[in-house]
C-alpha cells in the first residue's frame, strides 16, 4: 500500500465564523451530521436540518434561536447587517449554515462566511474589508463594558480602551478559519 501524501492542486478558502448558535429541532432526530456522509438518509437529514436553520433565521421565527458563541454578534440582525455588507463586497464570498448535532431538540450549528480561493497571506486584506463595515465585535464591546465598570477614574478608562482598540484585529482574525483540500 502506497503512503506518499496526495499532491496535486489545491483548493483553499476561509470562513468567518460569525457565530454558534441552536434552535428547535422541529423533531427531527438526535445525532450528529457528518458531512462526508452520502447515503440518501443522511443527504435529506442534512437538508431537512438546513430549511429548519433557515426558518429560524427569519426575523419572525427569531424567538426559536439562541446565539451561543458570539464574539463579533450579540443578535442575529447584527450577524444579517455584518453578512450583507461582505457578500456585496465579495461577491465569490456565501453564507454557510452549518449543522453539527441534534440534541435535546435544538440543532447546533455554525453560522458562517466562506470566501473560496483565500489562504492566510490574505488575512490582512479581510481583516481591513472587516472593519470597514463598520461593525465593532461583540467581545470588544463587551471587554468595554467591563472596563468601564471596573475603573473608576475616566482617564484609566480611556487607556484600557485604548488598549482594547489595538487588539480589535485579533478578534476578527482569531473568528477567521482557513482549509486546504485536495481538488
């Protein structure tokens, strides 16, 4: 058996991951949803989980979802507006819905933005475009508030802001991912 590593091209890309959240399930059944998975039960799992997500995102059905792990977004209209701006700026870019498990009926899943064709010399250039949104991350603001609580005298304050604002790069890189695959 030959165990030489698989060469050839290479597809990369990067994802955003904006958040982790869950909703109701919907009855669909406990389980993880693996992706490498191709018989005809898990295909339509997979997809049946996804319109779930989807319906969930709808501002209407919004009070079925919980955001759990959001370090750039404290609601799901932050994560709409933060999503919009970089799909019309990347127009390559999409939204990924992600499914982990099915669970106490809630689904997990992740929330993302996949910019096909990047790798991580171009984490620079994405993390400028993100802050040219406008959006201020979610543990920045949070790390604000604490800071304000915390100190009484105002110029201390604004020193520790200070400091927080250079570290505003770290959380959006630190929410960047990026794969290699084979093509």
């Amino acid at each position: 058996m030959d165990s030489s590593p698989i060469t050839g091209p290479k597809t990369t890309y990067c994802e955003l991951v904006v958040y982790v959240g869950r909703c109701h399930a919907d009855g669909l059944p406990a389980g993880r949803f693996p992706a490498a998975l191709t018989d005809p039960y898990s295909v339509k799992r997979m997809s049946d989980a996804r319109k779930t997500i989807e319906r969930y995102l709808i501002p209407t059905q919004r009070w079925g979802l919980i955001i759990d792990y959001h370090s750039l977004v404290s609601s799901n209209a932050e994560a709409d507006r933060l999503a919009l701006y970089i799909l019309k700026r990347v127009p390559s870019a999409m939204e990924v819905l992600e499914p982990h498990q099915c669970i106490h009926g809630k689904i997990i899943f992740s929330r993302k933005i996949r910019f096909p064709g990047c790798s991580e010399k171009d984490v620079e250039t994405i993390v400028k475009m993100l802050k040219e949104s406008g959006h201020v991350p979610n543990e920045f603001l949070l790390e604000a508030e604490r800071v304000r609580t915390l100190y009484r005298s105002e110029d201390r304050v604004r020193e520790k802001i200070r400091e927080l604002e250079e570290e505003i790069d770290s959380i959006w890189r630190a929410a960047l991912k990026f794969y290699s695959t084979p093509s």
